[in-house]
C-alpha cells in the first residue's frame, strides 16, 4: 500500500488489492476513506474513524486539489492487465 501524499500531517494511501470506486485512505489522527471523484465530483468523505474535524475538513480538500494525480495513481495500481 503505497503512501501517495503527505500534507498537514496526514498521509494518503491506495491499497493495492482494493476495490472501486476510486478511494484513498487516509491517516493522521484517526482514519478515514475518501471517495476521490472525477471531474467536477466533490470528494466523499465515506467514513472517519477518531479523526478530528480539522483533519476531517483538511483530507478531503487535499484530495480535491490533488485529484488528478491520485486518480491517475489508483488507475495505474488498479486498471492493470497482468
């Protein structure tokens, strides 16, 4: 599971045999999965565990200004053709 991102003390990770739609998962103080969206989708919050709300406001805003590299990374991990 390679760690894509680090900002604000958070670290935004794929899971390499993981599941669609598109999500990353996020660590910092607590956990949380983001649905990452595609164009002009808002990132979804699909769940956070004992993260604060500032992190919680801070992931997905991340995720929005770093989405086109973060899809580009889940389709390389997960559109393969082995």
């Amino acid at each position: 599971m390679p760690t894509l991102l680090r900002l604000h003390g958070l670290r935004f990770m794929i899971f390499l045999d993981d599941h669609a739609p598109a999500h990353v998962h996020v660590f910092g103080d607590g956990e949380a999965k983001i649905e990452i969206g595609g164009d002009g989708d808002v990132p979804r919050m699909i769940y956070a565990e004992r993260m604060s709300g500032a992190m919680q406001r801070r992931a997905p805003a991340a995720v929005a200004r770093n989405r086109a590299m973060l899809l580009m990374k889940w389709v390389e991990i997960h559109d393969r053709t082995d």
